[in-house]
C-alpha cells in the first residue's frame, strides 16, 4: 500500500514539476532547449497525419457514395427491365446487361475499399505511435530543462556551496538528458523515413484508384453503347409500326380517310370502282379519331397539277428536284402500298410525279424528312409552309 502511494506521489511530483517548468518557459523566465530540425520533422508529420485523415475520410465518403449508385442503377436496370416488353427488340438481353453493370459496380466499390481505404487505414495507424513518442520526448525534455535549471541554480549559490548535493542534482541531469537522447535521436530516425513514405503510399493508392476507375468506365461505355444501339433498333421499328397494339390498328381500321372515302386511288380509277362513300358523314375523321367538318375538310384540292405551286408556299433554300414543303395538320394512315403514313405536324418534302400524267386532283406526291420514305398523301391533310 505504501508502494502504490510513493509511486503515485512520484508521478503527480514529477507533473508538478514539469508544469512548473513550462510556465517558467512560457513567461520567458527559464530558457528551453531547442531543435530547429526536429521542429521541422514534427511540422512535416503534422502535415502528413492531417492529409491522411482528410483522405481516408473522403475515400470512405466517395465508397459510400459509389455504393448509393450502385443500388440507384440497379434499380433503375431493374424498372427498365420490367416496363421493357417482350416483342420489343433485345428484351432478353436487358437483363443480362444490367447483370452486367451490376458486376461492374461491385468491382469497382470492392477494389477501392480493399486496396485504397484499407491500406490507408494501416498507414494512418503509425501515426499514432509516432506521436506518442513525440509527446514523451516533450516530457523528456522539460525534465531535462528542469534539471539543467536545477544544477544550474545549486552551482550560482554564493557563499558555501552544497556538493553532495549538486553531484546528486548532476547524476540526475546526466539521466534525464540520456533519457531525451534516446527519443530525441530515434525520431530524428523514424519522422523523415516515415514523411518520405508518403509518397510511395500515394503513388500505390492514387495507381489503383484511377485504374479501377478506367476500368469501370470503359466496360460501362461498351454497355450504354450496346443498350444505346438496343434503343434506336427499337426507334426504328417503332416509326415502321411495328409494335402497334391491336386497339390503334383496328381505331386505324375504322378512320374514314380521303383515300378510301373522298379522292379515288389510281388504282381505284382505272378498275373503275365508285368514288367516295356516300354513308359516311361529311367532313373527315382526323387522326385524334374527332371529326372535321369544316367547309374545307373532305374536299379535294383542286388545281394542283404537276409542279403547281400553291400560295404561300417558300420555293428557296430546298434541295433539288423539292417543289416546296408541307407540314401534316392531321394524322394520316396510309391504305394502299404506294402512300405515305404520317403523324401530325410531321414535315413532307413536295416532288414531282415520275409520270405527271398519274397525279389525280387532291393528291401529292412527298418525301417524309423524318425517314426519307416516299409516296402518295392527300394534300388536304397538310398546308404548304
């Protein structure tokens, strides 16, 4: 029990003391041993700790961003593969794409975290020694101040001069300064090997971090290109018709069109077949399925003969052999093989009949600039722009 006491009576005489020194320090009234080279190595580790921790905590808020991405883009592969119906073109290579990119994610979340955050974590866990030794050296040498001051104020005494005791006084200086040495001297060692290390360290995470990067990207680019070139195959069946549903075919069906009820086709004419049908209501149904029964719906343009222009038409800037533009004001569904289909507000380029002698009353021939597909069209569907 007396041990435990002395020693911890020991202990808080020796923080005593040191504090005591310090303030002396501090106030300018005792000097203190200085290092300008040691000063330095402990700027530079401070530097160095300060750079690690602020790495290591943007790495682990850019993993956990990655992985937050990771699940965004799995659930929207997901939900494009779920709405993405079966007949559409690709169907069943969707999935295996967004497999694909899932595996890509993993990886890349996977590399970063086992070679770049944790080897961070293992460079950052020297620090804490090092700075350990670095505030014992601190305590070492205000004990070392501390029994320099000592010896010094003995040996400055006037008058008859206590030798046992100033021997006693120079053993403990002697050992106090020994005890500095040794730390003083080890971190002069360890702070510029480990401040150097720095850059090997960087050089290793930096060279994997941006080639897991590379890699990622560059697989990710392939994918999106592959589903890009999915998407515009099915652009393309989709502006041919192809994945009309069985409801707009048969709304289609019923639609009383010019060409099937107003302007006989001429293929109509030279079979000699009747024009028109007379049951239907005036007026014709649009492509929105509402009826127009204008004064000008339902009648055939009269006077449009080969290369008749119409007013208000712009016959400059066209390419050769254009006459002039339209654009579609109705939707038109074409009935016969020789015509055009075309939506609403759709752009058609006005030709000239190969054999001006076909051309009948109503009826243009046209170039869709969407597709450059060529046929007939009723011109009472469109305006001239």
């Amino acid at each position: 029990m007396e041990t435990k006491s002395g020693s911890v009576t020991r202990v808080l005489s020796k923080k005593a003391g040191r504090a005591k020194e310090r303030l002396l320090q501090n106030f300018g009234k005792a000097d203190r041993t200085t290092d300008q080279l040691f000063e330095l190595y402990n700027n530079n580790f401070n530097k160095q700790q300060n750079a690690a921790i602020r790495l290591q905590k943007e790495m682990k808020n850019y993993v956990t961003c990655l992985r937050a991405l990771q699940s965004a883009n799995k659930g929207v592969m997901d939900s494009l593969a779920d709405i993405y119906e079966p007949e559409w073109p690709g169907h069943d290579q969707l999935p295996v794409k967004g497999q694909a990119l899932e595996i890509y994610w993993e990886d890349l979340c996977h590399k970063l975290n086992d070679q770049v955050t944790i080897p961070l974590s293992t460079y950052l866990s020297q620090f804490s020694e090092i700075r350990a030794k670095i505030g014992k050296r601190g305590r070492k040498l205000v004990d070392y101040d501390s029994a320099r001051h000592t010896v010094e104020s003995l040996e400055s005494k006037t008058g008859k001069k206590d030798e046992i005791k100033i021997a006693k006084s120079r053993e403990a200086m002697e050992e106090a300064r020994r005890l500095y040495d040794v730390l003083n001297k080890e971190l002069h060692d360890e702070l510029p090997a480990l401040f150097d290390s720095r850059i090997p360290f960087l050089i290793a995470s930096l060279q994997t971090l941006f080639a897991a990067e590379t890699v990622f990207h560059g697989e990710n680019a392939k994918i999106y290109a592959q589903l890009g070139e999915l998407i515009d195959t099915m652009a393309i069946e989709a502006q041919k018709g192809s994945f009309h549903s069985t409801s707009t075919v048969a709304m289609n069906q019923r639609q009383l069109t010019p060409s099937a009820h107003m302007y006989p086709s001429i293929k109509q004419q030279q079979s000699g077949e009747p024009n028109g049908d007379h049951s239907s209501p005036k007026g014709i149904k649009r492509g929105d399925g509402q009826l127009d029964s204008s004064p000008e719906a339902g009648k055939p343009v009269e006077g449009l003969g080969p290369n008749v222009i119409p007013a208000g038409a712009t016959t400059t800037d066209l390419p050769p052999g254009v006459l002039y533009k339209v654009r579609a004001t109705y939707k038109y569904v074409a009935e016969d093989g020789d015509e055009l289909n075309f939506e609403a507000g759709e752009i058609i380029r006005v030709v000239e009949f190969e054999d001006p002698e076909e051309q009948e009353d109503g009826w243009l021939m046209g170039m869709k600039e969407s597709s450059g597909e060529k046929g007939l069209f009723p011109a009472n569907f469109t305006r001239p722009i």
